[in-house]
C-alpha cells in the first residue's frame, strides 16, 4: 500500500509546473541515500519521446498502453517542440530512484532542451529537494560528457549482500557523479566501490550496450545480457551472399546479373519480375558500394532516377567503411551512376530499404548484401577487437557480481568503426542488448538482419538466433521497429524508454 500512496503522490507532481530554473540546482540535504531502482524491479510508468512515432509504437505492447506512458515531446534545434526531430534520449536526462519513501530524479547533465521540459514537469520535486543535481551548484547543468549521461549508469539486480543491486557505472563518468553514488553507500561494494566498465571505444560511450538484465526462472530471478560480434558475422556469413540486410518489413527482394549498363540504367541477365521496386544496389562486381532510386523496370532493363555512393576509396575492401563516413559525414549523390556497372557487376533489388541519415540531415538507403558485410576485411577486424572489449566487460560485470558464465546470454551483434583502434564504434545491427524490460514485457529493436527466404521476414536470422538464446527468459519479447527514432541516432529501447520503477 505504501508504494502505491507514494506513487500516487509522485503522479501527482507531475502534474504540476514551475519555471524557476534555478531550483533545480538545490542539492537534496536530507541525510537518506538515493537508491537507483534495479533493471527488473516493478514498472510503474515509462517516458518515451514522440519523435518519429516512437511514443506510438511503445503505446501499443501489450503491458504497456497508452496509460502508462508519459509522452516526452521532441524538440526542434531552436528548443521549440517539434515531434519528429531530436532529443530522444529519456533515460540519459533523468535517473529515476529513491530518498526513503520519497520519489526522487537524480537530473543527468544532458540535453538543454529537456532539462528545460524537466524543470518545468518536475516542478514539485523540485521544490522539496528531490530533483537532485549532482554536480553540486554548478550552474552550468551539462558537462558535456557523453558518459555522464544516464545509459552510463545502470543497478544490477538483487545478488547476496546487496538487495537494491550494484551500481554499474562507464568508467569515465565524471568524478562528481561516480562520488554522488559512493556516497550513498547501499549499492556499491565496500570503500565505494562501483562496477566500472570501459565505454571508451564506444561512440556513446554507455554501459547499455555492453550488458543489460532479464528476468529467467534461474536461483538468482535472472540472466545478464551481452553482445556477441562473433555470433553476428558467423549469422551473416551463414546466408547466401545476395540476401538483402535492412530491408523494409514485408518487402520483397530480387537479385542478378548486369550485362550492361548506360549512365541511368542496367540490362539484366534475366527478366525482372514484377514489383513494387524502389532501389537497387550493386553489391558485388564493377561499381559495387553504390544504391540507386529506381524509376522504371520493364522485363530485362530498368532505369534509375539517381544514385548515392557510399563506397570507400582509401580502402576498395571495405564497403562498411565507406557507409560509416556517409552517414558521419556526407553520402555523395548524382543524377547518374558514379561507376557504371558491367558484366563482373551483381545487383540487388528491393521494394523497401530502412534509411540512414548523412550529418546534412539528407536519408539515403540503408539496404547491403549479406556478402559485402561477410567478405568486408575491416569489418570483420574491427568485430575482433570489439569482441575481446565486450568479453572483458562480460568478465567485469560477472565477477563483481557473482555470477558464472552461464548466467550470460550472448545476443549477435555487429558494430562498425571508422577504424578498428579509434573510439567511436557502434552498433551497426540495432542493439538487442540495448533492451528494456517493464515487468514482464522486454522491448528490442527488430534487427532487419538477413532473411533466409526472401520477402519472409519471419525468417530473420539475426531474429531467430535472439529468441533462440532468449527461450528461458520470463517475459514477453516484442522486438520493435525502432529504426528511425532510435538506431539510425545511435540508440536503443533503453535510452528511449526511461522506466519508472518501485523501489
């Protein structure tokens, strides 16, 4: 009864607003730790941004509802609301936890724009000392760290000798932060001691896409979560060459030979079949690494309206190099082919592509072979050494708690860098480590990994080898398409999907 009274005080709050900005620089001065919530405790409500129809998509898992969200709106460069455009990232701006029986935000250093809207939705715990900033009367709100946000920070669930968990926190964290959470002192080991992981060579820099926690009929009520590049590249090496990767859901896929080419189209081998066609990649052969928007297929010819390259030329052997400099930077487009096609060339034809986004703001195909990825030398290299980091993390996370490698479900995983030994890798598939539970209910991304039959989306392997290795959690799996509003930005559910749980 206690939890329900005091959650319905904190509904309560929410409620209301204030626009004094310099409230929520107040350090709580009450004596009670602040308890970070652990990753299974009970869901109460989830805060999820609008933008790009996330919110949406949430609202509509069984479990969850449009009742129990609390819609974040998105923000357009200039702070103005604009469902669609930025600001994604809920749980990166507030931690939800405890100071007794008192609901209480710990206020993250993140974005402006939300800190803004949090001042303002918050506004009673503001006023009582419960909206905490832990820099300590700084007035510059964010540090600017991409690891002080809260996908850095994490609270296992129970082990022996620590019944809120313990504290897993990116190694780099600021001082100010990683000393707040010493200080409280429930769920940290003797002298202060946190779980710290190197999230260095991450492009995000944030414990989430390293290990996350489900809940599984096992001694301890559950299992850990971990990326394995290892078992994505074997996946994608274990279909033919050809199969489409990133596709549209429900869309059909057709493959084959160019025999020749102008500078706006292809004649193929064979006839193509009739289709709703909408790109076309050459993926093997003359020209391969660019994607074109097709105009018009009729039997063995058809026309495109214009083309992106997203090939490397420093390195011919990485196409995945390349497609990580477009969407970093700009991913070039003509009117014609960059490199005209030929008799060596392989093309691959789809209804519908899922889209990444250049640094301009302009979408270009996200769709690729199965073979590009499997026989891209830089790709395979940087998995490696992504591997052997996630490993030692893996090993950190087990031993501090106490667990054994059983205890760890290894979900496949690609990343992509711009070098193998640069910071900044990240998730090319979309995480399915980067998950979020609410009670019973666990939201992943939906990979669009290769499909074993064209046009049957049931047969993803990527999808199958995830709800393979996921048969003894307790919970429901929905895997989401979260493309547009998480991935393509470089998140997952957890970072848009901030839970409020009871203690």
């Amino acid at each position: 009864m206690k939890s329900r009274v005091h959650f319905a005080a904190f509904q309560l709050a929410l409620a209301c607003c204030c626009s004094d900005p310099a409230a929520v620089l107040g350090q709580s001065e009450r004596n009670t730790p602040f308890v970070v919530p652990h990753a299974l405790a009970k869901s109460e409500k989830v805060y999820v941004c609008e933008r790009a129809g996330w919110a949406d998509v949430v609202a509509r898992v069984p479990g969850i509802g449009e009742a129990r969200i609390e819609r974040v709106p998105a923000f357009d460069r200039q702070g103005r609301p604009a469902a669609g455009l930025l600001s994604a990232w809920t749980t990166d701006e507030w931690l939800f936890g405890w100071l007794g029986s008192d609901t209480a935000v710990l206020r993250m250093p993140g974005d402006q724009r939300l800190a803004q809207w949090g001042r303002s939705h918050f506004a009673p715990l503001v006023e009582k000392g419960l909206y905490i900033n832990p820099f300590k009367g700084r007035q510059e709100e964010s540090s600017h760290s991409r690891f002080d946000a809260g996908g850095a920070i994490m609270a296992s669930p129970p082990i022996e000798g620590y019944p809120h968990g313990r504290l897993i926190v990116a190694r780099d964290t600021s001082d100010e932060i990683k000393d707040f959470l010493r200080g409280q002192g429930v769920q940290v080991a003797p002298e202060g001691k946190l779980i710290e992981l190197d999230t260095a060579w991450l492009k995000v820099g944030h414990v989430d896409e390293l290990v996350n926690f489900v809940p599984a009929s096992t001694p301890r009520g559950f299992l850990a979560v971990v990326p394995d590049p290892k078992a994505g590249l074997d996946l994608i090496r274990s279909v033919p060459p050809q199969r489409a990767i990133f596709y549209s859901a429900g869309s059909a896929e057709h493959t084959g030979a160019v025999v020749d080419s102008t500078i706006r189209g292809i004649e193929t081998a064979r006839p193509v079949p009739a289709g709703k066609w909408t790109f076309v990649r050459i993926w093997k052969g003359k020209g391969a690494g660019q994607v074109a928007k097709v105009r018009a297929v009729k039997g063995r010819h058809f026309t495109i309206d214009g083309a992106w390259d997203t090939r490397d030329f420093s390195d011919a052997r990485s196409a995945m190099l390349g497609l990580v400099r477009a969407i970093a930077g700009r991913c070039e487009t003509m009117p014609i082919w960059f490199d005209r096609p030929d008799k060596t060339s392989r093309f691959l034809l789809v209804e519908g592509s899922q889209m990444w986004i250049d640094s301009t703001g302009e979408e270009f195909p996200a769709i690729m072979a199965a073979g590009e990825m499997a026989g891209d030398n830089v790709l395979a290299r940087t998995n490696r050494i992504v591997a052997a980091r996630c490993l030692r993390a893996d090993d950190a996370v087990r031993q501090s708690l106490g667990i054994e490698a059983d205890d760890a479900i290894r979900l496949p995983a690609l990343f992509a860098s711009e070098g193998p030994q640069e910071a900044g890798a990240c998730p090319l598939l979309p995480s399915l480590v980067n998950l979020q539970t609410f009670n019973r209910e666990i939201v992943l991304l939906r990979p669009f990994g290769p499909r074993r039959a064209p046009a049957d989306d049931e047969s993803d392997v990527i999808l199958d080898a995830a709800r393979e290795a996921l048969t003894d959690v307790e919970g429901r799996l929905h895997f989401l398409n979260g493309w547009d509003a998480l991935h393509r930005n470089n998140g997952g559910p957890r970072c848009g999907m901030n839970v409020w749980r009871r203690r």
